[in-house]
C-alpha cells in the first residue's frame, strides 16, 4: 500500500480509503468488523464515515455506520487510524437530523461533531468534513447553478470559525471540504489565510470514469492550494462494475432503494459503461480492476474511497491496486472520454 501526505496536513493517508455508508443497512456490524479488519490487514489506514450514515438516510439508520466504526475503533490502536467523519448540510427532508439540520452555524457543527465523536468512541477525528455545502449549489446529480434559488446562509467565514474552535479543543485535527465546487474551495483557503483560520486540507468529491467534472477547474484549484482529493463513488453506484449491463435488475443500492442514484439515471450512463467494458475486455482486464486502477493513479487523486457490501467485492477492489493499466489501454479510455464526455455529472 502507499501512503501519501494529505493536502497541506501532516496525516499520512492509504491511497484507499474504506467507505462505511453500507454499516447499518447492507452490512451488519459482524460483516463491517470482518471489512475493516481486512482493510487494515491490507494497509489500509483512513476510514471515512459521516453523522448521516447509513445511506440511504433513514431515522432507523442515523449514525449507525459511525456506531459500527466506534465499537471497531475501541479494540484497535487509535493512533494508527485516520478517522474521517462530516456534518451533514442544510436538508429540510432529514428531520431526524437535528430537526432539518437548518444550517452549517456554530450550534450545529458543534452538536454534530459532538455527537459523532459519542458514537465512534473516541475523543478526537483527525478529519472533520462539510458534507455538502450551505449555500445554493447544484449537488448529488443536479450540475446547473441557478441564482434564483440564492438563498440566505450562514457565511464561510463563521462556519471557519466554529471550526477553529473545534481544533483550538483537539476535538478536531484537521477540516476538509466535501461535494465542493472550485468557488467554495477559494472563499474557504481565502478566508483561512486572511483571519488565521483552520485551512482545508481535503475535498471530497464524486470522481469516476463516468465523472471527470472534477478534472475543469478544481484540478487546478486544489494542486496550488494543496487540498487532496477523496475520490468517492469510483465505480458509479456499481455501474462500472459492469453488473447492471448483465442483469438490469441485479441486487445492488440502484434496485433496492427507490429514488436512488440520480446522478446516474442519465441518457449516456448505458452506453459508456458499455464502450468503458469493450475497453477493458480488449485488454484482458475486468471492468471493476480497469476502473479502479485508473483512479488509484492519477496523480491528483490523494486517496480512493471504497465501498463494499461483500468480502468478494472487497478483496477485488483490494486487488486493483497491484493492476498498472498499459498505455494503450489509458489511449482508449480517454478515447471514450471523449466520446462520452462526463455522462453522469
């Protein structure tokens, strides 16, 4: 496994991180044990949970996954993991979360972080993130700005604040960003700097070959600021894994819950997950592994976030990382880039 420097951070990160919004809903505790002890067994040494897990968001289900990870975290040595969690943002459709949760203000962040830190049983996160951000922003699937729906917030430089303090309290090591935009990440290095405030280290955006929005204008952005990306979603709800293309109604988050993964119920997703799998057949290589491996070596991806309801895909997303893709085989992906330029943004 590498290990690579997060951001302007001092925290060493895998190149793979393990993803938990399955624990709780498709994974049990014993089968979340069973992945994070595998995970670490491989050299894996960043988690990442989130307040709102398990996903899909249900008040059955609020902070199970951080539950699940707190009773793991307790028999392991906490100094030897990276624990990422994040504050969910505004959302009037989650009530169970603080009532709405209205807003990203001192209150909030503080009561959110305080209550993640009570379900995963430790004193401290090294990465503390916004999980979306309060203002208007086009997010999970939608990707026009809209100005009409401009919308009264609460300003980056106090939620910065409420951040400072948490840090200034060893609650928090270090913040990141998450579902961003390349504004957002200037407004919050900008703020940082000016008032002496605690500086994004990372960002946390959907990445995949199916998404490359990532690639115009925050590639750029996050390399001369020093913000490391967390790649998340890097096979597309499991579309590029290529099952759906065998059996449409294969069991998978897209058919087992309703209203699931909009981002990929776009026109073009089919028919570049198809060209995506001649690719890989042309080169002798799986779907999941080519995927993957793209990811796992671009040079502006910090860590690759992973997810699993099975051992099996586990150990398969596990094994990308010894696959180094031949130059032809980059050729073609980037052929179909082209061709089917970021169907699901």
């Amino acid at each position: 496994m590498e290990y690579r420097r997060l951001g302007s951070s001092d925290l060493e990160v895998s190149a793979i991180c393990l993803g938990t919004m399955t624990f709780g809903q498709q994974n049990t505790a014993a089968e979340a044990f069973s992945q994070l002890d595998r995970a670490v067994e491989a050299g894996v040494n960043f988690i990442d949970t989130a307040e709102m897990y398990a996903v899909p968001s249900r008040a059955e289900t609020y902070g199970a996954s951080e539950r699940i990870v707190g009773d793991w975290l307790a028999g392991q040595a906490r100094e030897r993991i990276v624990l990422a969690t994040k504050v969910a943002g505004p959302a009037r459709s989650l009530p169970w979360i603080r009532g709405g949760p209205p807003a990203l203000d001192e209150q909030n962040i503080r009561a959110a972080v305080e209550g993640s830190l009570s379900r995963l049983k430790t004193d401290y996160v090294d990465l503390y993130q916004l999980h979306w951000p309060e203002r208007n922003q086009p997010l999970f699937g939608n990707w026009l700005y809209d100005p009409a729906k401009e919308r009264e917030c609460t300003p980056i430089r106090a939620q910065l604040e409420a951040l400072a303090k948490l840090v200034e309290q060893g609650k928090v090591r270090y913040v990141g960003l998450s579902n961003e935009h390349p504004w957002g990440v200037m407004e919050f290095v900008r703020l940082a700097d000016e008032y002496g405030l605690p500086r994004v280290v990372s960002i946390q955006n959907a990445y995949n070959l199916l998404n490359r929005v990532f690639e115009y204008g925050l590639v750029e952005v996050c390399h001369r600021e020093r913000v490391g990306l967390l790649a998340y979603s890097p096979l597309a709800f499991g579309h590029l894994t290529g099952k759906y293309l065998v059996d449409p109604a294969t069991p998978g988050r897209l058919n087992e819950f309703e209203n699931f993964g909009q981002r990929y119920t776009k026109v073009n997703v089919q028919p570049a997950v198809e060209a995506y799998a001649g690719v890989a057949r042309r080169h002798g290589l799986s779907l999941t592994g080519m995927a993957l491996s793209y990811l796992y070596r671009r040079w502006f991806v910090c860590s690759t976030i992973i997810g699993a309801t099975t051992m099996t895909q586990l150990e398969e997303d596990l094994a990308a990382w010894s696959l180094e893709l031949a130059p032809e085989c980059l050729a073609d992906i980037e052929a179909v880039h082209l061709r089917y330029t970021n169907p699901a943004p």
